[in-house]
C-alpha cells in the first residue's frame, strides 16, 4: 500500500500503482478469455470493455482502442441486434469519438428495450464531449453527483463545470471527489489528481504551473505507469528548464507505443543540443500519429493537430486536423486549439471564420472571450 495526500494534508490509502496494473493486465486477459467462451454471457463484454478503457486510459496503450473495435465486432457477429450489442457498439464509438455513431447505436439500443439510465449515461458523455445541450448536461450531472456522491460522478461534473468557465467550483467538485473516496484503487484517485493537474495547468485563464505539477506528481505517485500525467509533467519541467528531470519522467513511458511520448522526448532531447536522437524520436512519434490517425482519425485529431502544429512543422496538416477535430466536437476547446493554429500558420481567413464561429456558439459562456479569441477580433 501507498500513502496519497491531498494538497490539505487529508491521507487515505491506495493499493500499489504497479501492483494495480499487473492485477488489470491479468483481469483484462482472464476477461478476454471469459468472453470468448460465451460472449453470450451476462457482463461479459461489458467487463472487457472496462478493462481495455483503463488500459487505454493510465497504460497509454494504444492498441487497446482497435481491441475494443474488435469486442465489438465479434458481439455483433453473436447477438447483431440485441441492445446490449447496441451499448457496446456506443461505448466503443464514443471511446473512439465517432460520436455521430454513438448516437445511432443509442437509438437502435433504445428500440430495443435497453435501460433508460444506461442510454442516459453513455448520452450525457457524449453530448459534453460534443459541447451540445450543455445547460441540460449540467443540470443531470449536478442531480446524479448529488444522489450517488460517487467519484464518478463528481469528476465528470467537475469536469463539465471547468468546460464551462467555472473553475473554483470545479476545483472544489473534484476534491470533494477526493474527499469521499473510500476504496484502495489507485486508478480514481490518480484520475482525480490528474484532472486537478489539468485543471491549474491547461484550463484556467492564468495557469498555475506549480499547483498542476503537484497534483500530477500525485498522480504518477499514485499510479507510475500513467503516461497522460508524466506527459503534463514533463512539459511543465522542460517550460521551466529542468530538462534532465523531464527526460527521466518520460523514459519509463516510451515503451507504451503512444507518440506524444516520444514527441515530448524529442522536444527535450532537442532542448539538451542532441539533436540527432531527438529527431529519431520525433520520426517515431510522426510515423505513429499518422498510423492512428489511418484507422482513429476523430480519436487523435486533435492530438495530431498539436503535435503538427509544432514539433512535426507541418501547418496544412495541423489546420486540416484541426478542422476535423471542429466538425466532429465544436466544443470551445476544439475551436480555441484550431484558431491558435491557423494564426500561429498565418491563415488569418481561417482564424477570422473560426473566430465567428466560436462566438455564434460560445459567446455566453464565460470562459469565452479570453485572449485566445480577441486577436481576430
């Protein structure tokens, strides 16, 4: 067992990080094994799919998003019409952000007689993915938080409400997850930390650089194989030139097969004047990005729109992928990354359309009108 502390000095206790993940890699591949058998099962598949949606999730492995594609194609090929098919089929869609697919599977997995509260569920994930019926998300998120007080629960309202501008109570929604978790499974709390990281590093107006680094410390304490955290990390030494300890946060991490890994040691390995192995990396990372975006073109847009409009010098793609990601979620993030990108290329059209765009549909929220905006103003 670890010890896990809040910024507050509150303690609880969590299994091992690394005895966590051993325990969910072996769980996974009995799950597997289980399903294959009789897919037919009760729970079977749906216990697959919880499986690989961590392993994507803190493990970084990629793979785990064509295993889900596959779980899904085989339940089709043993119950096609069945409602529990139809969820499945949901949840990988939404899992992949072909979000227009989720919907058509909900619809088919509604006709067919499935649960109301599990529709809803899936619904709600994918209409704040989307940014779409934001009002009404937010007022089923603050009910079902209010019932349940499950972890769950909590970190996607909070995660709704930093959407939404309104970081202090999202602060507040996501410790108070923190507050009352009573299990010993590192995975929620690490989750919890590192939307906190989030949080005072990517989403409030005047990042807090030092609190993020501090909760995604927490979180790689608590779970050292979360690729997504020691990636935040390791961007926040290398801004404040501890280049040495960002290469040694992201060496443990590049055997998981996820290009922003290696992209980010590039960057550092750039920083440190080695430029030649900075650039193998940075060839790894291009060649792994354009694979996903081959076969999870809406899952890794805008990650490949980043990564293009940066560290890959490669502005038409960047805008191109950035476009994308805007048609499949014209969330204000989405629309925020693709204008920073098509002024930083020079496109002024393209940043001026999405400048009008983004107002159309965000000009009431109050995280709207940040400087990110005014400069097509």
């Amino acid at each position: 067992m670890i010890d896990a502390a809040l910024l507050d000095g509150e303690r609880f206790r969590t299994t091992d990080g690394e005895i966590a993940i051993i325990n969910l890699n072996s769980a996974r591949l009995r799950s597997w094994s289980r399903f294959h058998q009789d897919p037919q099962r009760p729970g079977a598949a749906e216990t697959v799919m919880e499986h690989e949606q961590l392993t994507a999730q803190f493990v970084g492995d990629v793979s785990a998003l064509a295993r889900m594609e596959s779980l899904a194609e085989q339940l089709a090929q043993s119950e096609a019409s069945s409602m529990r098919a139809s969820l499945i089929h949901a949840q990988v869609a939404s899992a992949l952000h072909r979000f227009s697919d989720a919907r058509h599977y909900l619809a088919q997995a509604r006709v067919g007689g499935a649960a109301h509260e599990d529709i809803k569920r899936i619904l709600l994930s994918v209409d704040q993915a989307c940014g779409t019926n934001l009002e009404e998300v937010l007022d089923e998120r603050r009910s079902i938080a209010a019932k349940s007080g499950r972890l769950e629960d909590l970190v996607a309202l909070g995660g709704l409400l930093a959407d939404l501008g309104d970081f202090n109570e999202a602060e507040e929604t996501l410790r108070q997850a923190l507050r009352r978790y009573q299990d010993v499974s590192p995975f929620p709390v690490a989750w919890v930390c590192f939307q906190l990281g989030m949080l005072w590093g990517e989403l409030v107006p005047e990042p807090q650089l030092g609190w993020a680094a501090q909760w995604y410390q927490k979180a790689i304490v608590c779970l050292p194989c979360y690729v997504r955290a020691r990636v935040h990390l390791a961007e926040i030494c290398l801004t404040q030139g501890r280049v040495d300890e960002a290469e040694s946060i992201l060496r443990p991490a590049i055997a998981c097969g996820d290009p922003e890994v290696a992209w980010k040691l590039a960057d550092v390995l750039k920083f440190s004047g080695r430029a030649a192995e900075a650039e193998q990396h940075l060839e790894t990372a291009r060649s792994t990005f354009e694979k996903l975006l081959t076969r999870h073109l809406l899952a890794f847009a805008d990650h490949g729109a980043e990564f293009y409009a940066g560290s890959g010098n490669d502005a038409h793609r960047a805008i191109e992928l950035a476009r994308v990601n805007v048609a499949n979620r014209p969330t204000l993030r989405s629309l925020a990354q693709a204008h920073a990108i098509a002024l930083s290329a020079g496109d002024t059209d393209t940043a001026l359309e999405l400048h009008v765009v983004a107002t159309r549909r965000w000009g009431a929220i109050p995280a709207f009108g940040s400087s990110r905006f005014a400069q097509c103003a």
